[in-house]
C-alpha cells in the first residue's frame, strides 16, 4: 500500500502481491526547466526543454510524480538520486502503464485524476488494469469520512494482484 496526499487531497494505491507506488500533485505553474536542470537527468532536461513552454509545468509535474510513484514502489522514496532516475517519457497516447527502464519488472503511469490533479502510480510484477475511485463522487460505493462535496481521497485500485 502506498499513500500520497496533497491540499486536502488523499492517494491510496494498493496491490495485494506487489510493491505499488502513488504520488498526486495539484496542477500547477512551476519554473520547470530550471528545477528539471537542478534535479533530474540530462534526458529529462531535454525532454522538457523540447515541449511547447505552455506544457513544460505540466510535463515537470508528470515526471515528478513519476518518480515519486517509482521510489515509493521500490522502497526507497527519492533518496539516492531517485530524482535522477529514469522513468518513462509520458508522451501522449500508449499504455497506461510503461516499464520503468532499468527496474526490472516495475511499471508506471498516470491514470486519470481530473484536471486539477496529477496521479501516478507504479507497480511491480506485470502491467495490469489501474482503476481510480473517486470517493467524492456521488455511487462511487467508497465510504468517504468527509461529506464536504471536495473531493478528499482517491482510491486507487491494482485489479489482477
């Protein structure tokens, strides 16, 4: 089980068999290429740097959640360069879930949280079906603590652990 949280927002991934990772941002305007340049790989840098500046928050933004997703899942978080590991570039259509290069069987994505929200999750073992829960949203059957209409938590499901 892994948990993120954000702003009055709440994360939970859970798989039952293997390691997962979570991480949510609040979308955001963000100095991306001068943090990429001060935290991440060279290969990052140039991918966010090659991306119509308008979409270069929202690109720093992916790959940081990705990474954090990643670090949860292997157990180390952002420590010894986790910042500088690789993940997948998360360019437009494909999978949902892509192998982390050089992690041996750990995949990770962004499914989708709404626009407010940046979501990742990575989870060991094979790709398999990610669903996301909204337990602000009216028939979700999640029982939600809060009954303020914000959305407060979202449940992240790993089907076929």
């Amino acid at each position: 089980m892994s948990v993120s949280h954000v702003d009055g927002v709440v994360a939970v991934a859970a798989c039952r068999d293997d390691p997962v990772g979570v991480d949510v941002e609040r979308r955001r305007p963000v100095p991306a290429v001068a943090l990429a340049r001060r935290w991440f790989e060279p290969a990052a840098v140039a991918w966010l740097r090659g991306r119509p500046e308008a979409d270069q928050s929202a690109g720093f933004l992916l790959l940081w959640t990705a990474k954090e997703a990643v670090g949860k899942a292997l157990g180390v978080g952002l420590r010894d360069g986790g910042l500088t590991r690789p993940v997948p570039r998360p360019d437009g259509a494909g999978p949902l879930l892509r192998p982390v290069p050089g992690a041996g069987g750990l995949w990770v994505g962004h499914p989708p949280a709404g626009p407010e929200l940046v979501l990742a999750v990575a989870v060991g073992g094979a790709p398999r079906e990610v669903v996301v829960v909204d337990a602000g949203a009216a028939g979700h059957g999640v029982a939600a603590r809060s009954t303020s209409v914000a959305r407060t938590s979202l449940p992240v499901v790993v089907r076929g652990s």
